[in-house]
C-alpha cells in the first residue's frame, strides 16, 4: 500500500515499512522553516506520506532486484560454500564473499548462521520466510553508500559471529541472545541514506523533524528503555523501525507468542539503539565498572543483555582490527561516504561537517584519531572481559600493526603531531571524538556505524 504506511503493533512502537526512508531530495534544503511549521505533526507526518508515495515502490525507484543465488555458477557456489566452513575465522574476507554471493553475502551469510546456531529448528522458522525477510532486510541498505550498505551489515554480522563464541560469553547465551545477536548486527544500519544525523537536522528532513518530536516513544517510556539516556539518536531509531517493519511485514515470528515477540522488538532496540557512538561514554564507564567490580553475573538476562551490547558495539567499528588489506578497504569506503557528505554542504553552501572536508581531513588522520578515542578504549576493555583470548589479542595486534601504517602514510606536515596517541584525528580534548564509522563524523559528536 502507498501512502502513509506505517505500521503499530502490540507493543505500540510505531514500524517503518520497507522502503519508506527515500533518497536525501536536496530540493528540501531551500525549504528552510520560517513560522515552525515544519516541525509540527501535521506538516512532518503530510511530508512523510508525500515522500513514501514516490519512493516506496523499488520500480518507481528504478532499483533492479539483485539476482538470486541460484543464478550463480557453481564454481562460485562451491568456493562460497567453502567459505562459510571458516566463517568463524577472523580473517574472514567479506569482500570476496560478498563477489561469490554476486552481492548477497548477507542474506546467504544470515541463513547459513541460523542453521549453524539452530535457530531455525529451536524457534519452528520457516525457511522460505526466512530467506523473504532476510532480503528485505539486504534490499534495503543502499547500495551506492560506499560503507553503509548491506556488505558492512554482513561484515559486523561476522564479526558478532566470532564474538559469541567467545568461551566468556557463548556458555552462557540462550538461542534467543544469539538471534537477537545476529538479527541486530544484520538490521543495525537497515536504510543508512549515507549522512549524518547532524547533516539531516540542519536540512530539516523529515525523518529528523519526525524523531525529534518522540514519535517513536513518548519520552518517559524512552528514557526508561534507554537506562536514563536522553539522546534521541534520529538514524539508530530508523533502523530500529525499520527491521520492526520487516519483522511484521514478513510475518517472521507470527507463530510465536505475543509476550515474546513484543520482547523482542524491544531488545533489538535496545541492542541497535547502542550502537550510537554519542553512548560510546555511558557504555565504556559502564563495562569499566563491571569488570573493576567484577560483578558481571552473566546468569543474569539483564548483564547478558548488556555484553551483548557491548559484542555489537565492537562488532560495528571492529575494522580497524581486521588485518591490514581489509582494514585500509573500510577506511578509505568510510572517508569516502565521509567527502561525498562534505561535497553536498559545500554545493549547499552549508557548513562543512568535521571530518568531511576532503582537502583537509586525511584519511590516516581521521583514522588514527577513530583508533586513539573510539576502538582502543573499547576494545582494551572487551580484552579484559574476555580475559585476553586469542581473538582478542590477534585484533589488539592487528590495531597497533595498523595504526603504525596509517601513521606512516600520515602528510609530513602532521606526523610530528600525531604523537604517540596518534590525534590526527580532530580535537585535542581528553574525548574529542574524532571520525568513527558510523553516522556523525564529527568533532565533537562522532557516530559510529
């Protein structure tokens, strides 16, 4: 159905239906608000409905349904069927899976984990359905994003793979923790429209205006669900609404019984919302305290929900630990995503964002700065949860090995003052948050992916 399709459910979280975030139409940015009429209901909720009667349907979009998995030649079967046996192995390469897969890495990664894990027999799923709302789910990450498209969403989903095997933490999850794990790595960028939230606030897009009037939840109830947070993350909550859509619309976990459906949507999110890098403080004081107190009861659904947290946040902006090949890959598709935003403000004439300034910001300084104040602190505490594993000792190394060689190819001008703590990155203050990857690369209001 065109038109105003949003959805509400039981549990009274309004849902985005697939498709419903359009393409940016910067011939709003003129529209600037002179009596606040924009901000209101009527006008946010007219705009929304407008704009989803002309971007709902792919076909009006001109978007071509990728070719299915059986259309692929068998020697690619074969060679991705081979990956999938090592797709615990960190060194995993998604790029390549990705070619084999002829673009569907994530919908074959998905159904292939669901079936290693048991999902699909513990909670009754039907596969065809499965499959149907896993490529809802692939359709609608963009792919003209260099980063945010469904080939980082495969990646984290990965990546949150190896976590949860983690001996710390996988003798303690319930099949619900995993599906909840690797549903929300897979959705927690669904229909990224390739710019930060600042960028759309400061163009008053709908989205912006409709989020900042709490739509999606009324502001006790919001606070309640985020643990006191009183930051309304615009594009985390879109993708959480998203993938409520899908759910719904797919009929996915209809057999189910409605108490659990309902606490499902829920925790994913909570597990999606997370991902907001302007939390990045409230989560790392937080595990700090955990394992200085050494109070982590992982019996307990409450901190087993937490570290899965914790697991999603270092699955989002894990590539900096990644060895060398693919790790110079995400930066460089990240920064690009980063100048293209850039380029749009200064076509605009609107203030260039920190970081998207492409004459200005390097890539090996906004990516030793993400390292030095976002993936160290983080992945140093995740390292002590995990009591040192393999894998996380083979990710710490591989973030040292990389920051040296971004640090090597660092403009002469600036190595002197990348120092030992390499704050290339922006901002000289003890969190200045420099580029993550993610939705804010900002100074001072960095969002990581």
């Amino acid at each position: 159905m065109l038109g105003d399709v949003r959805l509400r459910g039981q549990t009274g979280v309004p849902a985005e239906r697939r498709g419903s975030y359009p393409f940016i139409d910067f011939r709003l940015l003129n529209n600037t608000t002179h009596s606040g009429e924009i901000g209101t209901k009527k006008k946010v909720k007219r705009l929304l409905s407008f704009q989803r009667y002309f971007h709902a349907s792919r076909l009006l979009r001109g978007i071509i349904p990728q070719a299915p998995l059986h259309l692929l030649d068998e020697d690619y079967l074969g060679q991705a069927r081979h990956m999938l046996s090592k797709v615990g192995t960190w060194d995993f390469d998604i790029f390549l899976f990705d070619r084999l897969t002829n673009g569907n890495s994530l919908v074959t990664l998905l159904c292939h984990l669901f079936n290693t894990h048991g999902l699909i027999h513990h909670f009754k799923l039907d596969m065809v359905t499965l499959h149907r709302f896993l490529v809802m789910v692939q359709e609608d990450y963009h792919s003209q994003n260099p980063y945010h498209n469904a080939v980082h969403a495969a990646d984290v989903t990965q990546a949150m793979h190896c976590y949860l095997k983690e001996p710390k933490l996988a003798s303690f999850l319930t099949p619900l923790d995993i599906m909840l794990g690797l549903l929300a790595a897979a959705a927690h960028d669904v229909d990224h429209p390739g710019v930060n939230q600042p960028f759309l606030i400061k163009t008053n897009h709908h989205l912006a205006n409709l989020y900042q009037a709490s739509e999606c939840l009324d502001v006790a109830e919001q606070r309640q669900f985020l643990g006191g947070s009183k930051n309304m993350s615009v594009l985390e909550n879109h993708h959480w609404r998203s993938t409520i859509g899908m759910l719904r619309e797919s009929r996915l976990l209809a057999h189910l019984p409605k108490e659990m459906t309902q606490d499902i949507e829920q925790q994913l999110g909570s597990l999606i919302l997370a991902t907001d890098i302007n939390r990045q403080n409230e989560f790392l004081t937080r595990l700090k305290a955990h394992l200085h107190n050494k109070d982590l009861r992982l019996e307990d659904v409450h901190d087993r929900h937490f570290m899965l947290q914790i697991a999603l946040k270092c699955a989002d902006i894990c590539n900096p630990c990644r060895i060398w090949e693919m790790s110079k890959q995400w930066s460089e598709r990240v920064c690009e995503e980063f100048y293209r935003q850039g380029d749009l403000e200064q076509k605009f004439e609107l203030e260039i964002s920190p970081l998207c300034n492409q004459q200005k910001d390097s890539i090996p300084s906004i990516q030793i700065g993400f390292m030095t104040y976002i993936v160290e602190p983080l992945f140093r505490e995740w390292a002590r949860f995990t009591g040192n594993s393999a894998l996380s000792e083979s990710m710490l190394g591989h973030l040292a090995h990389n920051k040296a060689q971004w640090k090597s190819l660092l403009p002469k001008q600036h190595r002197s003052g990348a120092g030992g703590d390499g704050g290339g990155g922006g901002g000289g203050g003890p969190d200045p948050r420099p580029g993550t990857e993610d939705e804010e690369p900002t100074g001072t209001e960095g969002d990581a992916a």
